[in-house]
C-alpha cells in the first residue's frame, strides 16, 4: 500500500473525492482533496449541470488520526445552472456524504460529538473530546445533540406509562415505554389526562396499557384508546393495600405501643437456652422529646381545622388556600378518619455501636464493668465512634440489671443481658412485618402477627384482609378479587372501605393487573435512568434534549 492509498483510506467515504496532498506540520496534519464529479445538481430545480463557474477550497475538521488534529482542505467547485425559469444563476456542488451544507466539521466528526454527547451530556462529553484530540465545546456538543432526528422505532401493541418529576411536588412529566423491547419511545412534558389522550390517537396499534393508579392517566386512555385494555400495576396496588394497613395500624398506637412495652419487660431466651434480661431502648433527648410532641399538637391542629372545614363543605383547594397548606396535605387528612400518627422506623442497627453490640454484651456478662476498657477493646476492633457512646450504652446495662451507676462488683448475683431479638413495633415496621412473604418470616415475625392479632378484633380483620390481598396478587387470582372485595366493602374498616371502593371504580384494570403478565416495572427502571440524564444536565434539561438523550440507547 502507497502513501496515496494510505491518505485516500483517511477521507470521508464518497467516490468522488480525490486525494491530492498532504501537509503534515508540527502538531497539525491536513489532507488536500478535490471533487472529480462531472457534474452537480441544482439545489432548487434538481438538474444537473456540468459548465464550471469558479471553486474555492473549503476547510473541513475531521476526526483525529493517532491524536493529532486533522484538517481537511475540499477544492470544491461552482456551477451554473442553465435550466430555463431556474432563479438560480450559479451554485456549489453539494457534498452530503463529506459535510453539510455551511458546515466547518465533517459529518462524521459532527456525528461522535453527537453521540459522546448523548452518553455523557455537554460538559463531560467536552472534556472527554479533548482528551481524543476532538475540538467542541459543551454547548457544541449540546447543538450536535439536537441536532439529531428522533429514532425510529416499530409499531408498539403493549407500552407502560408512567409520570417523573421535573420538580418533585410541582411539576411532572409521563415517559412511555415499549413493554415488548424493552425501551422508551417517548416523553412527554407534562401529565395531563389530554396530553396522553392526544399520544395514543397518534398511536393507534397500541393494544395494552400499563399503569399506575392514576385517573388522569385512565382517563387520557379512555379517551385516546378506547379499546386498549388496561392493566393496573401489581406493585401500586401493594402499595395502596399497605397505605389502608398503615392507617390502621395508626388508629390503633396504643395498642402497639403496649405490645412493645410487653415485649421489652419479657426476658430474651438465648440461643444456648439460657434467659437474659432485655437491654433497654435508648432513651430520647428530653428536647427531640419536647419537638416532636410540639410537632405533634401543630399536626393535630391542623387535622382538626382541615376536617372542621370539610364538614363544611369546603373544597380540598378552598381549605388549602385558607390554611396555607399543600393541597395534598388535605387530600392526605381527609382521606384518614382518625389522626394520622408518624410512621419513621427507628431501625435497628443504624447506629455506629451496633455491629459492636454483641461483643459488650459478652464482656460485661463475663464481668467486665469498666467502660474505659471496653471502649479500647472495640476500638482495637475497629469500632469508629467516640467513648461517650460507650458510656451510654454501658449505662443502659447497669439499668437492665438494676445495679448502681458506681457499683462494679454488686455481692449479689448479676443477671445476664442481652440485645432484645425483635425491634419495637412502628406503623409502617408493623406494615411491612404483614406484607412480608410467608418464605421470609422467621418465628419471631410470626409470634409478633400472632400478637398483633390478639391485640384488636379490628387489628385481626385488617391483617386477615391484608394478607388474603396480597396472596391475590402475588398467585395472580384474578377471579378471587370480586369475592375479596365484597369482604372488604363490608367490613368495619373505613380504609378497607375506601380501598374497595377505589378498586371497584377500577375493576377492570385491577382484574387485568392480577391476570396478564404485564406491569410498570421496566417503566420504573427508565425513570431512574431518566433522573439520571436530567441531573446530569442541570438548567440544561430541556423536553428536546432530554427526550433525545433518553430515547438513543448509549
């Protein structure tokens, strides 16, 4: 192979540009080329002509060779047009294959701007460019982004839809996915029950729809796809059958609250056999104390003046306007008989001692009372945190046994403590304890449900109507969900009731959710990667940009 052949592989691909020279420099290498066409076509009548006019070499930057820039010098030619009625007297011969019209890049440099832009956005993109020796700033390779057409894709028949936040709590837009590939087709900028509408006539193939629970988008389906058949997602149904537990579970606190009183006056029975007494839980600062109760009579307040306005008649936005709150704050309280009490879960194990725990409780049973000591030992194991830490932790042991803060050898026998096995029963813990599968509950899980259910008549309805709920939509039993609602609609449970009247004005989809196998779930999986772009972006997360940036697949 020539050095003539080597530098013709280097031009852009078209049989009409003919290798000349090259000019290789310190830094800086430019390829000389001519266009041998006979003749070229008028851009406005489309008839060739072949009597030359003029040219003029036209500089093109083209993609790198061995990270040395490369310049490409085009002699390019003028025409005239001799077509008669043509408005045109002389024109440039085009070159659609080597580089747009106006253009000072060539197509394929214009092209991996586009696409490094697509995969890493305007200002990352720029930086990874310059590390190949490829010139572009971020906003060039934005403007090359944009510049690209929306991909083409096949017909859909099954899509999921989905909204995502552009401001969380003020602002959504809807992407819809492909459920058959795999992929989204598109995005759209708002949420709205006629923006929907107006995608699916535009689409009418499609046959399947996956959704939420939302009415603007069932009603956006029913008006744009009216024959579709909806399909109610499996996982926003959990997630509604739980929030009717959780506000169960809420009206009946106290009743919680003196099952975890039980089970922290009950000894702890060891793996050996032994019984030891329950470690106290920490207790709260008298000023978290004090906040959370002031926090507490405002949320109190406030549900009492919402409701009082309710009996009113007022409308949710009406109340909203005169209390100054979210509108969905009262949508929130007015869907909840009684007052809704906090939910946060003190988990267990969150703390820096905690994985240290175990390792104490084993000295001091051993005899070891001094929390100086103990405190190097676990350091020397690795523990980060400071020694009060271990103070506070050894005086919750002197309070399990009884003993005197300054007491270290008591005459009298010590008994053994240990870290209570199950953590203190909240809402939303208690929740999830129910909605756990039956392969995933140890004893413990199950001698807790057994307790709950003895603590209330009410509390036992809601864990029976719970648990039979979620068997249907985990076997799919479509055909026990009419049965199971008629239970629910006729309980004594006035968030059962509400949930079975919501699935009664939805049936159609639910029964489909719990019998096609289709769900939202590869829509959840493309708006996490769609936060992801739209973070990445900043201030430049445009509809356009975006949507390009989520339908190419980088």
């Amino acid at each position: 192979m020539t050095l003539d052949d080597l530098c013709s592989r280097l031009l852009p691909p078209d049989d009409h540009v003919h290798f000349e020279t090259l000019i290789l420099e310190d830094h800086h290498l430019t390829l000389v080329a001519a266009m041998t066409a006979p003749k070229a076509l008028c851009p406005d009548c489309h008839q060739p002509s072949q009597r030359r006019h003029s040219g003029y070499p036209r500089t093109l930057a083209d993609l790198p060779w061995a990270l040395m820039p490369v310049a490409l010098v085009l002699q390019v030619r003028r025409f005239f047009c001799d077509t008669a009625g043509c408005g045109r007297l002389t024109f440039t011969e085009r070159l659609p294959t080597v580089a747009p019209l106006y253009a000072r890049t060539t197509t394929r440099l214009r092209h991996s701007q586009a696409y490094t832009g697509l995969a890493l956005g305007g200002s990352a993109g720029a930086r990874q460019l310059a590390r190949q020796a490829l010139p572009g700033s971020r906003n060039t390779v934005l403007r090359r982004v944009r510049s690209l057409s929306t991909p083409a894709y096949p017909p859909p028949h099954v899509v999921g839809i989905d909204d995502w936040a552009w401001r969380k709590g003020h602002r959504y837009g809807t992407i819809v996915v492909d459920l058959e590939r795999g992929c989204p087709i598109d995005v759209l900028e708002d949420r709205l029950a006629d923006t929907v509408a107006d995608w699916f006539k535009a689409h009418p193939e499609v046959n399947v729809v996956a959704r939420d629970r939302s009415e603007s988008y069932a009603s956006g389906i029913r008006q744009g796809a009216p024959e579709a058949v909806q399909v109610a997602d499996r996982f926003h149904l959990m997630q509604n059958v739980a929030a009717a537990l959780e506000q169960v579970f809420s009206a009946h606190h106290q009743d919680l609250d003196a099952l975890n009183e039980a089970q922290r006056q009950a000894l702890v029975k060891r793996a050996d056999g032994s019984v030891a007494v329950p470690v106290p839980p920490p207790p709260r600062p008298p000023t978290a104390q004090e906040r959370a109760e002031s926090s507490r009579a405002r949320r109190l307040a406030l549900y009492e003046k919402i409701w009082e306005l309710r009996r009113q008649d007022w409308s949710a936005d009406d109340i909203a306007r005169q209390l100054g709150v979210h509108r969905s704050t009262v949508f929130r309280y007015v869907q909840q008989p009684t007052f809704p009490e906090r939910t946060e879960r003190r988990g267990k194990g969150r703390s820096v001692l905690g994985p240290y725990k175990d390792s104490l409780v084993q000295r001091w049973n051993d005899g070891c009372l001094n929390a100086r000591r103990l405190f190097r030992e676990i350091t020397a194991q690795g523990y980060p945190g400071c020694y009060n830490t271990v103070v506070q932790y050894t005086q919750r042991l002197r309070q399990a046994q009884e003993l005197p803060a300054r007491h270290r050898t008591p005459r009298q026998p010590r008994p053994e403590v240990a870290e209570p096995t199950t953590p203190p029963l909240t809402v939303r813990g208690a929740t999830g304890l129910i909605l756990k599968r039956e392969e995933n509950r140890d004893e413990d899980d199950k001698q807790q449900i057994i307790q709950l259910q003895a603590q209330h008549a009410e509390l036992a309805e809601a864990i029976a109507l719970t648990q039979d709920f979620a068997a249907l939509v985990r076997q799919r039993q479509g055909e026990e969900l009419q049965s199971w609602l008629q239970r629910a609609a006729t309980s004594c449970l006035r968030p059962f009731q509400g949930f079975a009247n919501g699935l009664w004005e939805d049936y159609e989809a639910v029964k489909a959710g719990l019998t096609l196998p289709w769900s939202t779930g590869p829509v959840e999986g493309q708006i996490n990667r769609l936060k992801m772009l739209k973070r990445q972006m900043f201030g430049r997360a445009n509809i356009d940009l975006l949507r390009l940036r989520v339908l190419y697949h980088t």
